[in-house]
C-alpha cells in the first residue's frame, strides 16, 4: 500500500520537504551548462599538457636512446685507468708553461688520482648491477654496526 504525501498530512505526520531547495536545484543546473568540456570528458587544459608532457618525455626518450646507442658515447664509454688518468694529468700539466703552475697542476693530478678517482672506480663497480650493489649495502651494514 502506497501513502502520499497528502494522507501522512491528514494523519497528522509531519511530512520532510524537499531537502534541496528549487533555486539551488536551478544554480547547479546553470553551472553544468556553462562547464563546456574539451576532448573527451576532461576539459582541453589539462588534456593539452598531458599531451604536451608526453611529447616532451617521448622525445627525451629519443634523443637518450639514440646519444647512448653512438659508438664514443660517455654512456658506452670505459673509464681511464690509473696509468692513463696519470699521463693525461701531464699532458695538462705540460700546457703550463711556468713550472710553478706545471708543478701545481701535477700536484692536483696525483691528488685527484688518490682520491677522487679510487672512490669514483669504486663507485661504478659497487653501482654496476642490483647484485652487485646489495652486496656492497651489506658490507658496509655489517662494517658500520658490527666492526
């Protein structure tokens, strides 16, 4: 059996009105119209910066794919060794033509080779492959907390 709104009055019930009044009802409508979308369901804003972001990122993937794929890249490239990182130092230091400067510029080669280049070799081993790299994670937990 279905009671109306009518018969719950004359029973003497209290009857709840509409919770959302008629002019918000008209205000919400207004703005739904007044909202055009773009492409899709999402306005043009945002879909032209997700597109601009993708282009940006797909070129970028590009470009790093093709600079590391040449041959003489620095992403291919091997480091020198100790013996060649000694003989380019003096070979830079030879470009001085004061010995003074030739003599400081030896000397921050040999600094830089008992370093700077030991730990940057250690760091590209240790860096090489995930194994690689939790093993030296290990050691080094194990150096810091327990030795």
């Amino acid at each position: 059996m279905t009671v109306t709104a009518s018969e719950e009055q004359r029973e003497g019930k209290e009857v709840l009105s509409d919770p959302v009044p008629e002019s918000l009802r008209r205000q919400v409508r207004a703005r739904a119209s007044s909202v055009t979308p773009g492409e899709g369901s999402s306005p043009g804003v945002v879909t032209d910066s997700i597109r601009r972001t993708w282009q940006v990122a797909t070129l970028a993937a590009r470009f790093g794919a093709g600079m590391a794929n040449k041959p003489g890249s620095l992403y291919l490239a091997q480091p020198p060794s100790f013996a060649q990182a000694r003989d380019r130092h003096h070979e830079c230091a030879g470009h001085f033509g004061s010995p003074l400067l030739k003599l400081l510029r030896l000397a921050w080669g040999y600094v830089h080779l008992l370093t700077v280049k030991p730990v940057l070799n250690y760091a590209e081993v240790a860096t090489s492959s995930p194994a690689w790299f939790f093993a030296n994670v290990a050691i080094g937990v194990v150096i810091w907390f327990f030795i």
